[in-house]
C-alpha cells in the first residue's frame, strides 16, 4: 500500500497529464512486452511487436538494454522517466540524457542491489563516455517499435480518462477527483490509498501530484522510488483491445445486434459507466438503454453494481472475449 499525505496546498495544486506521458508509455510497455499480462489487453500488440522485432535486428539491438533496465518487477530507475510538461518524447529525450553522473551512480547503484547487472551498465555514469548517448538512442528507437503504430489508440484511451477525471472533478471538486481513481486508489481525507506492491509512505509537503494516465500500466498504479522529485503517480486506464472496433463491426453485429454491440463494446473501452451515460454514448433513450443492458446482462456479458445512488455497469471477461474474436 502507498499512502500519499496530502496537505490543504497540495489539494490545490492537483494537475492531470492531458497527455500520454512518451516514455512512461515505454517503460510499462517494456514490462508488458515479455509479461503474459492483460492477453487480452496486449495480446495483439505484444503479438505485433514480436513480429517487428523478429524482422528488425536493429530494432531488437535497441530493446536489449531497455530490458536490462526495466524488469517487469521492482525498482526502475527514475531518470528514464522524467517529468516534462507534455509528456513529449523530445523533451524526454533530453532530459534523460542530461541526467546528472551523481543521479545516475545513485539510481544504477540501487538497481544492482536488486538483480545483477552487466559491465556495460557501469559505463552510464562515466564521464566521456557515449554510453548515455546510446541509450538514450535505444528509448527513441523502442518507442518507434513499441508505441509508434498504437500511438493514436493510447491518445484516444487516455483523452477518455482525462474526460472522466473532468467530469469528476467539475461534480466533486478535488474529493470527487481523487474518489474516481476507484478501485485503484481510496481517497480517506486527508491520505490517499493506492493499491501498491510494497508499504509506503509519501509525504507531498505543498508540492501538489501529477496524475498521469497511461494506457500501458498494468492492474495498479506506479510512482517514482526518489520521494525528492516532483510527485507522480501514473494510473492504469480503461483499455479497449486492440482491433476491438474492427471486430465489433462484423460478425458480432448480426449475433448481438448494433445496438447491443455499441453499448458493450463502449463498456469494454471505457470501464464501468453508469445507465445514462452508456445512453448518451449510444445515442439511445434512457428505456432502451436500460433494456439493452439488461439483456446483456441475462447474457453473462455485462455486470453491474451499485455505487451510492447509482448503478455502474461494465463489461464480464466473457464479454471482452467474445468482442476479441
């Protein structure tokens, strides 16, 4: 569990990425691209990146230290993902090869505490070297490989999530904001709870947190190991599959029927909804959303539950299986 401690400043210094954060995207990407996670979620896309990397040495050569670097469990270096206004690659680029020889011997030195390391990690923090250089060469090329040909479905699941965050934060201000972070964090003012691999304490201290939503974080969220930097905490956010829509519009419409399978491939793209915005999404009346659902329901592809006054709907594994197909 990582609990964050908020102060009355930092509720007001609040901020939401608007934005994919580029090499936040590549890291998460890198811990999936080798993880059985989310076969539904990746499967296509790991898939795809496979058949890149067996056809691209270069591309490959490019990814081999990223994975040195970032396992897919425990501590990843904080200077490969930096915080810059926009979440640019660009901007990202230069500012992990600007990163200080001081910083790096301090992130590189706790790395290898966790798992062993080879020589040519040693050279990162040497002046004179191009090491730094070459690394920094490997991120934009992996980023070409993992992010390039998705880059406009993460925008798109990520724009959605800013668009709910809004919607929460216009109706509750910055309590309703943090409450939406649901089932990942638990707002209890003025601490919040976030489902996290080990205990921790974050302390924020007037400095306000970034929320970044990301389209390649897996289950919970993650944050930076240095408490001394900027506040980050990076979320997972509601995935559409890939070649979902491209599925949706065949076959499954004569089974289910377009209007049944907007309203459950809009479930499987954007997380759990309530009845009148499944409606609103669908273009349909209020009745004839609640009917729709239903039927979904006796279906086993859609569940819902109720949260306060409402009832939220979202869809089953069977569901998203059957809109995989």
């Amino acid at each position: 569990m990582l609990r964050i401690h908020f102060t009355s400043r930092d509720l007001e210094n609040i901020r939401i990425a608007r934005q994919p954060h580029a090499l936040w995207e590549l890291v998460c990407g890198v811990c999936r691209l080798d993880s059985r996670q989310g076969a539904l979620e990746f499967g296509h896309w790991r898939r795809s990146v496979r058949d890149r990397l067996a056809t691209d040495p270069r591309a490959g050569r490019a990814l081999l230290p990223l994975q040195t670097l970032i396992p897919a469990v425990g501590y990843i270096p904080d200077f490969l993902t930096p915080s810059v206004t926009g979440g640019s690659l660009a901007g990202g680029l230069d500012e992990v090869r600007a990163t200080s020889r001081t910083r790096l011997t301090a992130e590189l030195s706790r790395l290898a505490e966790s798992r062993p390391l080879p020589s040519w990690v040693s050279t990162l923090d040497r002046p004179g070297t191009r090491a730094l250089g070459a690394l920094t060469r490997a991120l934009e090329l992996s980023c070409g490989t993992l992010l390039e040909p998705y880059w406009p479905h993460v925008q798109a699941a990520v724009c959605d999530d800013v668009e709910l965050r809004a919607r929460a934060l216009l109706d509750g201000g910055t309590s309703g904001l943090l409450d939406s972070l649901r089932p990942h964090a638990r707002w209890h003012a003025p601490v919040l709870e976030v489902n996290y691999p080990v205990d921790r304490e974050l302390h924020l201290e007037g400095r306000g947190l970034l929320l970044v939503p990301s389209y390649f974080c897996w289950r919970r969220p993650t944050a930076l190991a240095d408490p001394t930097l900027g506040p980050v905490l990076v979320y997972p956010v509601a995935k559409q599959p890939l070649e979902i829509v491209r599925a949706s519009k065949n076959g499954l419409e004569r089974l289910l029927g377009r209007t049944r399978t907007v309203v459950l491939a809009h479930l499987a793209s954007h997380g759990a909804r309530t009845t009148s915005e499944v409606a609103s999404a669908a273009n349909i009346a209020l009745p004839s959303a609640s009917y729709q659902l239903g039927v979904l329901r006796d279906g086993g592809l859609v569940a819902s539950h109720r949260e306060g006054q409402s009832v939220r709907h979202s869809a089953t594994p069977l569901g998203l299986r059957l809109l995989e197909r």
